[in-house]
C-alpha cells in the first residue's frame, strides 16, 4: 500500500509527464477510432499502439493544445501508411466483414423487420462514395463529435457536417425505396 506521500510524487510524476497527461486519457477515443477504420480488432489495435509509439517519441514537440486533434492526426497518418502497404490485402479483408449479431427480438415479424432494416442500412452505406461513407461512420456509428471526425479525417468541420447530411440523406431515400421509412408527411 502506497502512503500519502507517495501518493503526492505519483500525482507529481504524472502531472509532470506529458504523455500520461495528454495522451493516455486519449487512448479509448484512439480506440473507437481505430476500430472504424479496421474490421480487425487486432489491426485497430496495433493501429493504436504505433499510434502511441509515435506519440511518444514525439510528445517533446507538442504543444499542449488540443492533443485529441494531434494524437488523430497521427493516427491518420499511420493508418495511411498501412493502407498504402497492405493495398491488396484491404480488398480481400473487405470481403470478410462482420457479421451483426443476433437481435434478441422475440416476435419473428420485428426480426425479419430489423434485418431488412440493417441490410438495408448496410447496403445504402456501402452505396455511399467513401468520403461520405468515413463520415457517417465516424459520426453515426462511432459517436464521434463533427470536430473529433474533422480531426480524424484531416477535413474541416464544415466539410464534416455537409457530407454527413448528404450521406444521411442519401441513405434515408435508400430506406424510402425499400418501404423501410416513412415518406415526408405520411406516418409510418
């Protein structure tokens, strides 16, 4: 058991320590992140962990201000050098994308409903140019804020939110055409 006065040199350290103070209170958000941008948990991982190591070597540099917005952009940045390295492989991993888990549903029609919704769903967003597609990944699926999306996707925030509401749209006359949501005006 640590006593008080080692309590107070372990605060010290760490409020001294760059890294523990601007990055590891990042490392979740890094996480979420690096899960959208790789179907494979262990990839998203490793995505974050030279992520780290970068930061790391780098945190000498930083100056403090907005270190959610730096420790993307360096995630970006190694996500691009593994996509640009691995471009054949990203193809084939496309083609062995999740599954949506079981609903736990117990009325047969709600099911049958929900997994023509997500289909749906699924196929309007794969429909999506992938600037439009990241975004509502990153803001709808992820729970990303617009600005933590700008930071992750390297764009402005505006840029953000216009894609967003066109992939939004475009994926709502998706679902209008497939009878899986109300028209303007009428009720469902």
């Amino acid at each position: 058991m640590m006593d008080a006065e080692g309590h107070r040199r372990a605060e010290r350290a760490t409020a001294s320590d760059p890294f523990s103070r601007y990055v590891v209170p990042e490392v979740p958000a890094l996480l979420r992140v690096a899960r959208s941008l790789s179907s494979n948990p262990h990839d998203a991982e490793d995505l974050v962990q030279e992520t780290l190591l970068r930061a790391y070597r780098a945190i000498h540099t930083f100056d403090g201000a907005h270190p959610r917005a730096w420790l993307f952009t360096i995630l970006r940045n190694v996500n691009a050098n593994r996509f640009r390295a691995r471009r054949p492989e990203s193809l084939e991993r496309a083609e062995d994308a999740e599954t949506v888990p079981e609903s736990r549903v117990s009325d047969p029609a709600e099911l049958t409903e929900s997994r023509a919704f997500t289909a749906a769903v699924r196929a309007a967003m794969g429909e999506l140019p992938e600037a439009r597609r990241r975004v509502m990944e990153l803001v709808d699926v992820d729970g990303l804020a617009y600005a933590e999306a700008a930071a992750v996707l390297g764009v402005p925030i505006g840029t953000v939110m216009s894609r967003l509401h066109r992939a939004r749209r475009s994926v709502r006359e998706h679902l209008i055409k497939a009878d899986l949501a109300p028209t303007k005006g009428s009720r469902r």
